[in-house]
C-alpha cells in the first residue's frame, strides 16, 4: 500500500511543478510558450484553471502525504518479533531411572 501512495506522491510532485511553471508570472517562466490555451480557455480561462488544479493537486498532495506518514509510523511501531509465532509445546520431564537394586551378597 505504502508503494503505491509513494509512486503517486512522486507523481503529484512532477504535476505540481509542471503546473507551477506553466502559470504566468513576472518573467513569464514557461507560461510564455502556452499561448495556444488562450483559445481554449477563453482570455482568463487558463490562470483560473491553472490556479484551480493547482490548489486541487496541493490539496492531494498534502493528503497522500499525511496518509503515507500514518502509514509509515504504523510501521514503524511493530517489530519483527511481534511476526513471529511462539510455538509452545507441553512435555514433562523424563522420569528419572529407578535405582536398580543390587543383590545382596549372602550373609555367611
């Protein structure tokens, strides 16, 4: 479970940084070369849904974060001896020999 929470948490990080990039700022980062979404999204249409799956994949982010954090300290609570099956058994101790007797030696 914990591997596939971390492959999407790997890549949310990719999106997220795609998406940051993609949205305009000052010095245009690489927004500039996306010029063609004005005419999907209409003028203001592509900072709006820029800015809005951004939120959404931050949001995911930060739940498929603390998730894997629950997970991994659940984890990390056990030890490999709490896996481990005790099997016990019930055996009684041998019973000791009885003293063999000796024959007396006949009294003269």
């Amino acid at each position: 479970m914990t591997g596939i929470l971390f492959t999407v948490q790997i890549i949310l990080v990719i999106a997220i940084v795609i998406l940051v990039l993609l949205q305009k700022s000052e010095s245009m980062g690489l927004g500039a070369y996306s010029s063609s979404n004005n005419t999907v999204f209409g003028a203001k249409g592509p900072m709006n849904f820029l800015t809005k799956a951004t939120m959404i994949l931050g949001l995911l982010f930060v739940l498929n974060t603390l998730t894997l954090v629950y997970l991994y300290n659940k984890e990390a609570n056990t030890s490999a001896l709490d896996e481990v099956k005790i099997q016990t058994t019930k055996t009684t101790a041998p019973k000791t020999p009885a003293i063999p007797s000796v024959p007396q030696a006949p009294a003269k």
